[in-house]
C-alpha cells in the first residue's frame, strides 16, 4: 500500500468497526475473496504454502483451501477495526477458555509468562481477547516502517497491552522477569541468524531461537496459545503448557517442539492462519529459495 492511500486505509477501518458484526464478517468475507483475485503475489505465496504443508489435498482442494484463508484474513481485518476501534469489553461474551489454570498458576509462583502465539488470521483480535482472561499484558512485535501506519498500530493495540519491539530481547526479559505476560509470535521465516531448522509441516522451516533464549533468560513459563473462532462467532482459547523439557539446551529440540505445536493447532483449523508469509523463503544450505518464484 503506496504511503497516500495509508491514511485512507484507516479511516476505511473505523468505518468498518462501525458496521454492525454481521454485515462486517459479510464485508471481511468480500473483502478477502477480492483480494483473492487481485492479491496475485501474496495468493502464490499461500498456494505454495499450501502445497507444501498439505501434499495429501488435491489441486482442487488445495486451491478451495487457499481461497478460505484469503477469505478469514478478511474478516480477520474486520476484527482488526474491532479491535481498535469498538469499546474495550466488546468481546467478553463471545470468549471460551480452557487451560486458564496455567495463567493462575504461573501468578501463584510470580513467575512471567512467555505466551507463544502463531500469527493466525485474527492477529489483532488476540489484544483484546486477552485482555478480557488476563487483563493489561505484553505484545512484541515489530514496528511498521511506515510512521502514519505504525502510529495507528500503536494507538489500536495499547488499549489493551504494553508494546515492546520484539528485538529488544533486554527489555522483553525484563517485562517476564517483572511477572507480566508477555505475547511472541515464534512463527515467521527471520534469517538464519538467530535461528535454526527444525520440520515444519514436513519441510525444513527457519525458526527462531528467541522464545527458548528468552525462558531461560527470565525463568518464565511458557505457554502456547491455540486459537480459533468457530462457526458461531465464539473465540475459543486454549492455554497449553509446553512439553516439561523445554526449552532443553538443544535449540533444534526446542525449534521442533514449538513447531510441533504450532503444526497441531493448524491442522485444525489449516485455514484461520496468515499463510500469506514467506515461512520457507530460507533454504536450510543458504541457497537461493525457488519456491515462491512464479513458475
């Protein structure tokens, strides 16, 4: 998106969290199946993903598959206007949660939380989903080059959550040595620095070794966070605790773990994640990626 039509993108948002739900999820659904049919770089990049993670579809449903993620990453922008714009609480009622204990636990014993959460389509929601089990808590992330968009970023999440910039691992351990929750997206293709390879859906992924650093670093728990919306429009969380060795002084181990996990919830629910990313840009032996090259 071109820096002049930015600000125009948001004021599109606030429109949109205007909506009433219904006729919202309708337009997120609209809006997603246009952008299927004109998003060509970011569709290939998905059907690629999709080939590789799911070789068991068939072209048909592989390509019926990409088409339903395109179409929740459009409501997932409707639940992003939801977020930054509706009243805080507007979500309370529509929250099933399992697996809390591990949140009151971890607070018994004053120790941090590492929440290890992938990038699913409802990205933003997740700020005020759990604001609404834990109340105020962490996001890292990583701040937009773009200072108009940045901005609104910021002024979205922060009603909900402290920001950190998720390369300030001191100030991250800090937040968890403090007892405070802390939500990392361990999902992304960053380079090889900081990272190493472990099976992802069956294919060698590049993933970071910073939630692991982190734990260790802080002594917090971690927690992997499983989430979908289901048919109805209830948002269902499951906390789930990670397997007692990790993280383990194997990086690889740890990398496999996580991504175990992350592979468990996605099968589930294959459509309600960000498949749009490059998760394989980085070939293990450091070789030019082929994959998302158009044939």
């Amino acid at each position: 998106m071109g820096f002049s039509f930015i600000p125009l993108g948001i004021s599109f948002i606030r429109l949109l969290a205007a909506m009433p739900p219904s006729l919202g999820v309708a337009m997120g659904r609209l809006l997603g199946t246009l952008l299927f049919y004109t998003a060509k770089g970011r569709r290939l990049v998905c059907e690629r993903n999709i080939s590789v993670s799911f070789p068991e579809l068939t072209p048909s449903e592989q390509k019926k598959l990409v088409k339903e993620c395109f179409t929740q990453n459009g409501i997932g922008l409707i639940e992003t206007a939801w977020s930054w714009h509706r009243p805080i609480g507007f979500i309370d009622n529509k929250v099933l949660v399992s697996g809390q204990e591990l949140l009151h636990t971890a607070k018994q014993k004053q120790t941090g939380i590492l929440l290890l959460c992938p990038h699913y389509s409802m990205l933003d929601l997740v700020a005020p989903l759990m604001h609404s089990v834990a109340g105020r808590f962490v996001i890292s992330y990583r701040p937009n080059d773009n200072p108009i968009l940045d901005q609104a970023v910021r002024r979205g999440r922060t009603r909900y959550a402290d920001l950190v910039d998720v390369r300030a691992l001191r100030d991250i351990a800090k937040h968890l040595k403090q007892g405070e929750i802390v939500w990392f997206g361990p999902d992304q293709d960053m380079g090889p620095k900081g990272s190493v390879f472990a099976p992802f859906f069956g294919h060698p992924a590049c993933t970071v070794t910073t939630p692991s650093r982190l734990a260790r670093i802080s002594g917090a728990a971690c927690i992997f966070l499983d989430l979908h919306r289901d048919a109805r429009g209830v948002y269902r969380l499951s906390f789930v605790a990670m397997p007692d060795n990790y993280p383990c002084d194997d990086e690889v181990k740890n990398a496999h773990q996580l991504n175990q996990c992350i592979e468990k919830t996605l099968r589930n629910h294959p459509s309600q994640y960000m498949w749009m990313h490059k998760r394989f840009k980085t070939n293990p032996d450091l070789t030019r990626q082929t994959l998302y090259q158009p044939d």
